[in-house]
C-alpha cells in the first residue's frame, strides 16, 4: 500500500533528494525531486523500510527491479537509466531519470481513444524492447528472460514524438532459461491472462498478453475487460469469454492482431515478442498479418453465451407450450409464458450487448494527427543529425518512414514532409544495403533506388544539407564491388558545407574513410603513387578525431600501404 493511501505525507526530503511533487502512485510512490549533490531532476521512488509483510515484499521487488533495469539499459537506449538506490531516513529509494512527457493512461483520459496506426506504433515499440528482454544474454552469464510483469497503460510512458519507454519494473523477474515461468503475487487484475490468474505464474506470454489488453484500450478508449470489482473481473477473463468487438472503423488487419493476442487458448496466440512485432509491422507497411490468416485465433462466443442461447431456444419452445394451453385460460400458464418471454428476452439482450462492436470514441481532432506524425519521424532524424553515432542500426528509420507516410495518408503532403520522407525511405533502404540483405542484382537496384531518393529529398529540402550528407555516405560505403565514388561523396560534402552544415566527427571519419576505401583499392591494383596519396589524404582527416570509432584500426591499416622497394611508379588512371 502506497505513502497516500495509508494517509501518510512524504518528507520534504530524502538523503540528498529535495522532494517537488507526487508523480504517480501505485503499490509505491514516485516523487519529482531534486538531487542537490547532482543538480539535477529525479523520479525518486519511495518505500518504507519498516513497513509489514507485504511491504517488505514491495521493498524486496523495487531492490529486485533497479538492479534489472540498470542491466537493461545497456540492451535499450528508451529503458530509463538509474542513478542511485539505497537507504535514507526510513525509507528505501531508487532515484531514476526522469523524462517529460505523460503515461498512456493519461493521453487516453485526455484523448479517448488513439488513431489506430499510432496506436501501432506504440505496441510495436512496445514489443520491439520486450523482444530484447524476453532474450536477454547477460555478458558472462546464462541467457535470462526478463518479464515485465506490470504492463498496462499508467506504466508506459510517452516521451518527446512519443518516444515509448516502459515504466516500474518493480515487480520485473528474470526466468533462467530451463525455467519457463515464476511465481507472481502482483499485477493489475485487468491486463492479467486467463493463465496467470489460474496459477499465479508470469511468463512471456504474461506480457504479451498485456501488451495485446493495452492496445485494444488505445482502440477502444476502454479496457477489454470491465466488472464492477476485481472478483468479478477475474472470474470474467478466466471464463475465456472475448471481450466486445473492436468498431469496424478500426483497420481489419489490427483488429485481426488485438484477436490474437487476447485469444484465450495461450497455444494460439503470438508465441514471442519478436511475432507480434513482426505483425504490427506487417500491419504499418499494409502487407497481410499473419493475424488474418489465422483461423484459429478468431474469437467465437464462448460456452457462456452458447449455454445462454439453448437457454433462449428452451423458453421459446415453453411459451408455444403456453400458448397451445391458452384457450385454457389457465392463468398459471399466462404467468409462465409472460415470464418465459421476459427471460427469453433479457438473455437476448445479454447476447447482443456481449457481441455488438464497441462504439467508436470521440478521438483527438484529425487535424493534430498528420503534425504527429510528423513530429515521430522528426525526431529519428534529429537524432540521426545531432548524433556522432556512426551506426545506421542506432535509428529507428522504418519508424521514421512509417509515421512520415502516415502523416502524407492524412493529408500533411507539403514538401518538407515529402522530403523528409524519401530521406527516411533511403536511410531505410541503406540500412539495408549495409546488412548485406540483398543479392548483388538487386542491391545494385536498391542502391539506384536509395540515390534517387536522395536526390529527391534534396530536391523537396533545398536548404536542408541532410540529403547531401546522406548521398555522401552512399557513395562511400553502398558499392562493394565498384568501391567508394570519392569525387561525388566529396562534391555532396562541399554543397551540405555550403548550406551551413558543420561536419562532426562522424563525417569526418567518413571522408577518411573514402580515401582509405579507394586507397586500398589502388594499392590492390598496383597504382602506388595513387595509393601513398589518397592514403595521406584518409590520414590527414582521421587525425582529426583520434579514438573515433574505427579510426585507430583504419590508421593502422593505412601502414600496410606502401611502394615495394622494386617496383617502379606506374601511372595512375583516371579514377572510373
């Protein structure tokens, strides 16, 4: 039980922690603070260290729950970075990071429900962070899964362009590989499995399900389950009854998806994160789901509702008995048909109200929509632009190309979000290219395919020097078997110079890169003099930015590149 409900007030202060304002309250207390020794806003959770049994289990699964999650933020950059835990005037802490923004639940109580190929991307961002828990590979250790546990929308937490972070892991556990599932008193009865309130057991199928339970409440503006108290709501999810049908506004494909990850039968269900993603995705690319080809997991009433309609077939048969034995008059028998029509007629009541599609909600005005968008695929981008991270696989450019292309599906086609759309679209394409997806034809087409888009982004953005630092790079690394184009990748450097792009070491390492690609490539091919030159050239610009990624290893490659004693200079050909 929380500081709030046992109708205590939290100190003004915790050790170094200069209390603000409750956050949030759950079975603990989250706090906006200030930690003087640092200077800085935390979350810092609270919970007493001298409280009863249960709260010694609380305080048990937080100690439990920081230690996780300060492992896992080496796995995701969105997992929220733990600073500090320890004891402090009575009470157990964890001070995290805290990041602006609001929870899921609030954006619902604010919005209704949410536009459904936002909602998603929430769920795919959700399951793509599960994935990486669920297969967690600890450095020197046996791999462990790490389940969440407490899924639901108070515990998911949208940042800046919703960024997706998952919240209180205090009730997260770690199952060892022989170990399927664990004991687990704890959760919110509402996004709980059938399973997992039979036997008490958390698994990777426990999030699952949570995480299918939260996206039809972004779809519905309700959750799939209600009871006037959780002994009945309990009972309801356990019965294996499907909740009521999501509106047919709703796209067919993702309610294919909320199908099967509610269904009742486990075995039917998404088996891993890395499925449900993989369908999500499926879902924003408009390809089939593997959900709607999927016959078993269509929800079809359940024993309850069937036992309920033999109930209706046997009172309609009792009041044509009745009427048979009307001119009778027997009084007894107008007393048992009426009542037999009146139950007849409620259980048909029941029926349709179990089975009719949930009311679309009132949503958020259309026109906020298309800026949404636009500001999630923003956001890769100027992190892409404002990072020095070398790696293409550090930035979510699908997400980027997804909510971009739903933003122009909405009617947001003007020529920034169209050329920030082909940009993504060729990142996407390069990332590709990099991870050797494609055959050497079809990368050859795929590389045409990036330029072009490229080349239009710059067309679209004429004073953004981003498609020019992003052809740049293609003409450096895409080409494996022709080698970098230096003279290109050095004319694209020179016009995003020009627009006023300062270049970080990132692009600097890359411009070494070009001459030591090609240096190589003339040393392979006898033209010495072309070789020392363009390997001087790499060295000069790698010097700038010693310790920069490869730079040291590239360095010592540019070592191997020298004339043999014997050979006499040849003359350099025109590069291609």
């Amino acid at each position: 039980m929380s500081a709030v409900a046992r109708g205590l007030s939290a100190p003004s202060k915790i050790g170094r922690y200069e209390i603000i304002r409750r956050l949030s309250s759950s079975m603990t207390d989250v706090y906006l603070a200030i930690d003087t020794a640092e200077n800085r806003k935390a979350a810092l959770k609270l919970v007493r260290t001298d409280g009863d049994g249960a709260a010694q289990l609380i305080l048990e699964a937080e100690r439990r729950g920081a230690a996780i999650l300060r492992e896992l933020r080496e796995l995701d950059p969105r997992v929220i970075e733990v600073y500090d835990c320890g004891e402090a005037d009575g009470y157990f802490f964890v001070a995290m990071q805290y990041v602006e923004g609001r929870n899921l639940a609030e954006v619902l109580s604010a919005e209704s429900v949410i536009d459904p190929y936002r909602a998603a991307i929430i769920a795919l961002e959700i399951c793509e962070q599960l994935a990486k828990f669920h297969s967690w590979r600890p450095a020197g250790r046996e791999a462990v899964t790490v389940v969440h546990g407490d899924i639901k929308p108070s515990n998911i937490h949208l940042g800046h362009n919703d960024t997706v972070r998952l919240l209180d892991f205090g009730i997260a556990k770690t199952l060892r590989a022989d170990r399927a599932s664990t004991l687990h008193h704890f959760g919110s009865p509402g996004y709980c499995s059938p399973e997992r309130l039979e036997r008490s057991e958390v698994d990777q199928q426990s999030d699952l399900w949570a995480v299918g339970a939260t996206l039809y409440e972004m779809l519905a503006g309700v959750p799939p389950y209600q009871a006037e108290n959780t002994r009945k709501l309990e009972e309801l999810i356990r019965s294996g009854r499907p909740p009521r049908a999501l509106s047919s506004s709703c796209p067919r494909g993702l309610r294919a998806i909320v199908t099967k990850a509610l269904t009742p039968d486990a075995r039917r269900r998404y088996a891993s994160a890395h499925q449900f993603q993989a369908d999500l995705q499926a879902f924003l690319e408009h390809r089939p789901t593997a959900a709607e080809l999927d016959r078993n997991a269509r929800w079809s009433p359940n024993a309850t509702i069937e036992a309920a309609r033999a109930y209706l077939r046997r009172a309609t048969r009792t009041v044509r008995r009745a009427r048979a034995r009307m001119r009778a008059g027997s009084a007894v028998a107008w007393f048992a048909g009426g009542m037999a029509l009146w139950i007849g007629g409620s259980l048909a009541w029941q029926i349709f109200q179990a089975n009719r599609p949930v009311p679309a909600a009132a949503s958020a005005p259309d026109l906020m929509l298309p800026m949404l968008y636009v500001k999630a695929g923003d956001q890769v981008l100027e992190d892409y632009r404002t990072s020095a991270d070398p790696s293409l696989h550090d930035f979510d450019w699908q997400k980027a190309e997804i909510c971009l292309e739903r933003a122009k599906e909405l009617g947001s086609s003007d020529s920034r979000t169209l050329g920030k759309l082909a940009l993504a679209k060729g990142y996407a394409i390069v990332e590709r290219l990099n991870d050797g997806q494609y055959s050497d034809g079809a990368a050859a087409q795929w590389r045409s395919s990036a330029r072009d888009l490229f080349a239009s982004a710059a067309l679209q953005l004429p004073t953004d020097p981003a498609p020019h630092l992003a052809l740049a790079r293609l003409y450096i690394y895409s080409d494996t078997k022709n080698g970098p184009d230096v003279d290109q990748a050095m004319s694209e450097f020179a016009t995003a110079r020009k627009l006023g792009a300062g270049l970080g070491r990132r692009e600097i390492e890359q411009q070494g890169d070009a001459y030591r690609l090609r240096a190589l490539d003339e040393f392979e091919n006898f033209q010495w003099d072309a070789a020392e030159r363009d390997a001087h050239l790499a060295r000069r610009e790698y010097q700038q930015v010693p310790g920069f990624d490869q730079v040291d290893t590239h360095m010592r490659e540019l070592d191997s590149i020298r004339r043999p004693q014997n050979k006499k200079p040849r003359r350099t050909p025109r590069w291609r």
